[in-house]
C-alpha cells in the first residue's frame, strides 16, 4: 500500500493543528538511505521554495528515480516557472472562466486571486474552474490571479508555501483539501494529440557549438525529403509559427532554464512529435538526477557523492583526490571542474553553492577517449571515441579567453565496438525514454562506467557520420516518419 509523505524545507512549518501525516526535513528526504530505498512512496513537496537548483526543486527531481511519485513534478515546476509555457496550457479554459466570471463586476485591469489548495477553492461556483486548474498543474498550494481587459483571464499562475498560504480562512481549507486528498488515487494528467506532416529543426545560427553543424543540417533537409518530409530551419523568433508543424527537432543546446524547453514543452502541449522531448530535457539536464538514477537502477558510475550545500564534507573517505565536481545542467565540459586537493575542494564547492544547493562529487578516471554511443529509440546508431583535449582531462578544454579546444575523434562502426560499452550505454538511455540520446562512458581495466547521457548528442557531418554516412541522416528522419504515422493512425 502506498505511502504518503510531506517533504517541507523545516519541521517547524507543520503545524499541530495539520492533518496527522508523516513529515520529513527535505535534507533528511535528499541524504537519508531509508528514503533512497523505500519504493511505492507518494511525495508532497511543500518546500518552501521551488526555485530551479533549490533544495525543494531536488526534492522534486530525485523522487522519480526512487520510484517516488511526487507532487509538484519538475515538469510542473518547469511550467510555472515561465509565463510562456504556463499560459498554453490555460487557452483551453477561456470558455470556462467566461461562464464563471460573467457576473462579476468588471474594469480594465482589475484583478482577482484565487487560492487553490489541492484542486480545491473556499467559492463554490468556481469549484470546477480550479478543479481544471490544479489537472494541469499538480502543485499543493496555488495563488491564481484573473485580470480582466475586455474579458477575464488567467494572468498569473504561482506556486504558494505554506508560510504565507495559511492566514485565515487558508489555514482551514488547506486542512481540508489535504484530507481529502490522501485518500484519493493518485491522478495523471493526459496529454492532447494532434497531427500533420511538416518537420521544423531549431537552431541557432549564432551558436559556437551547436550539436549539429551546417552540413548535417542539410543533410537532415535532404534525408527529409527523400521521406516525403518537408523539413525547414528555425529560431527562436519562430515560437508563434510551431504551431504549423507536424513534428519539431531541437538542433540546439538545450536547458530548462531556456527557450529550447519553452518549444519543447509547447510541441509536447500542441501534440507535436518533437525530439528533444520536455521529459528527457529535464531528466538529462541534470547531473544530480543521473547520478541518483543510476544508483538505483545499479549501471556502473564513478563513485559519486552529492554535496549538499551547508553540510560540510570532505573527500578524503571513499573518493579521494582528484575529485571531479559538477554543477547539475552543465554542458559540453563546462560547469565541470576538478579538484586535486583538500584546498581547491573547498574553494570549488563554495562557488559552486552559489550557483546550486547540491552538487555532484565525482570519482576522476582518466582515460584516453571517452566513448559516445548514440541511440534513438533504444536502439544503438553510432559509436565514436572523444579523446581529451592536448594537456588536459577533458574533451573539451575551456580557455579563459572564451575559445573553446576539442580534442580528437574516431568513429567505429557498431559491431567493432565492446558490447559491453553498447550494452550499458543502451541500458541507462532505457530508463531516461524513447528519445534521441548520447551516452557517454569511459572504458578501463576494471570495466565500463557510465559518465552522463545527453538529450541533445552532437551529430556533426563529417564526425559522427562517418561510418553510416546519408543512412544516419535518413534513420532519424525515419523515425519521425514513424512516430507521425502512429499518431495519425491512433486518432
């Protein structure tokens, strides 16, 4: 039988008058083993902040691969972070909040807010509305405020803490809602569907180092059209247009905190194949959540730790010196750093506090190359070796001047490739979905150690092409071809 727990940033907000549930301290929930282990686990994150790279963020993030079901989902909290994002999801309920707001006395820019607690609201005749509401954000405590210009509409959606949710009457609805809630089934929102047969490649043109060059890109225009897929270049100031395509390709560096995962999320909303999806954005952009992932799912990583700001620690235990450290959403060997004694250790993780309330601590293996395995669709495409940059540890060495140096490359076909590499880099890229991947691993004496997976993996035209040339080009354009034809056939 599942089990609920209350996640909140100190015991001291729950109050004696709450509903009778078990409570946890999020630094107990983020480090202790009992809660790294125990499965079948319902999360109410009540943090009190949700802010990207909190402690009540990875509270959110580190639930789903312990198999913890968790309200608010990173997705959720993607979502409310950006105006941009949260407002496609609330076109649908225009005709609803004209129904609901028809009596109500009405100026330019007047304003009206809305606590929702648990889907739940004190006004019986908006009852349905904030229902609708809390289906498409699944967060605890919402502050939902109307403005009406011409007509009612939603304007801001934010998640509320308990601190500041519980005046009165808050305080009794919140008891209430939560009540009501635990002994409800856990609810899943359902995604929209549509379809067409247009492809659209963002990019970015001004990019130093996007995943694809100009040459794959044509490629992937040709490879298209061979298909009977008409494939067109955008930007971001084509946001307005994504609605015209039937599928989207994401041919930029993605983050959460960007426009990449505002088109993403928007395709994913307007039932758009797209690759990146928003899930596998989420779930790959951080190095935490990986790390965590694969300590439970037992894929073999350099021994890590992760450092929780305001805890100190050394690495003179397990790990030892040199120790590799990492921010959670680096990219391309930035936001990596490594510390070779107790002193650089404690500079770096003082800085990098700055920037993130947990941090990765990890094992250094030296090696060569680092492999790369690209995989769509849990199937294997191609397999290169990055070997380090001249006189330095990683692939990509980031000189204080802003250039970037890269190191060498080899590309192998498949089949001369170690299984045991192709096999583990296809294992974790099975727990992350069905997307388009990059796995990275280093190979030594002792065996193969998973590094990181990457939603958006480099597919340069003279690179990662060179063994299946056109035919990778036309595989990835085939598999668009198929996801479309499946979504066109289930309608």
């Amino acid at each position: 039988m599942s089990v609920h727990i209350v996640v909140v940033e100190s015991l001291k907000d729950w109050q004696p008058d709450f509903p009778c549930v078990p409570v946890v301290a999020a630094s107990d929930y983020l480090s202790k083993a009992e809660y790294l282990k125990t499965k079948d686990v319902r999360v109410i994150n009540l943090c009190r902040s949700y802010r990207y790279l909190s402690t009540g963020y990875f509270c959110s993030l580190l639930a789903e691969p312990r198999s913890h079901r968790v309200i608010p989902t990173v997705r959720t909290l993607t979502s409310l972070s950006s105006k941009a994002i949260y407002s496609l999801n609330v076109e649908d309920l225009n005709g609803t909040i004209q129904k609901r707001f028809k009596k109500r006395e009405s100026r330019i820019d007047q304003t009206f807010e809305l606590p929702i607690f648990f889907g739940r609201c004190e006004d019986p005749d908006l009852q349905d509305l904030s229902r609708q509401i809390f289906d498409l954000f699944q967060c605890p405590l919402l502050r939902v405020e109307f403005r009406y210009q011409g007509k009612w509409h939603v304007d801001t959606v934010k998640p509320m803490h308990l601190a500041s949710a519980m005046s009165e009457p808050n305080r009794r609805l919140f008891i209430e809602a939560l009540n009501s809630y635990l002994v409800k089934p856990w609810r899943t929102p359902r995604a929209r569907s549509r379809s067409r047969y247009d492809l659209a490649i963002l990019r970015n043109s001004a990019e130093t180092m996007p995943p694809s060059n100009a040459g794959a890109l044509q490629k992937f225009i040709k490879a298209g059209k061979k298909l009977g897929v008409d494939v067109e270049l955008i930007e971001k100031k084509d946001y307005g247009r994504l609605a015209e395509y039937d599928a989207l390709f994401i041919r930029e560096t993605t983050n959460i905190d960007h426009y990449t995962y505002r088109f993403a999320r928007k395709a994913q909303i307007e039932g758009i194949v797209v690759i990146d999806d928003p899930d596998s954005i989420l779930k790959c952009a951080n190095k935490v959540y990986l790390a965590e992932l694969m300590d439970a799912h037992r894929i073999s990583t350099p021994k890590s730790r992760i450092l929780q700001k305001g805890h100190a620690e050394s690495m003179n235990g397990d790990i030892g010196f040199p120790v590799v450290l990492k921010i959670p959403d680096g990219s391309f060997s930035r936001g990596v750093f490594k510390a070779d004694n107790e002193a650089e250790f404690r500079n770096l993780t003082g800085k990098l506090f700055k920037e993130s309330d947990l941090i990765l601590a990890q094992e250094f293996l030296y090696t060569p190359f680092d492999w790369r395995i690209g995989i769509l669709n849990g199937q294997a495409l191609f397999a290169c070796q990055y070997f380090m940059s001249r006189a330095h540890w990683q692939v990509v060495r980031h000189r204080s001047s802003g250039k970037a140096v890269e190191g060498n490359f080899r590309t192998l076909p498949l089949e001369e490739t170690p299984k045991s590499v192709v096999d583990t880099a296809l294992a974790i890229a099975k727990l992350i979905g069905d997307g388009l991947y990059g796995v990275d691993l280093k190979q030594t004496e002792d065996g193969v150690y998973v590094i990181e997976i990457n939603d958006n993996p480099n597919i340069d035209a003279g690179i990662e092409d060179r063994i299946l040339g056109d035919l990778l080009y036309q595989s990835i354009m085939a598999e668009f071809v198929r996801r479309l034809d499946s979504q066109r056939n289930h309608r």
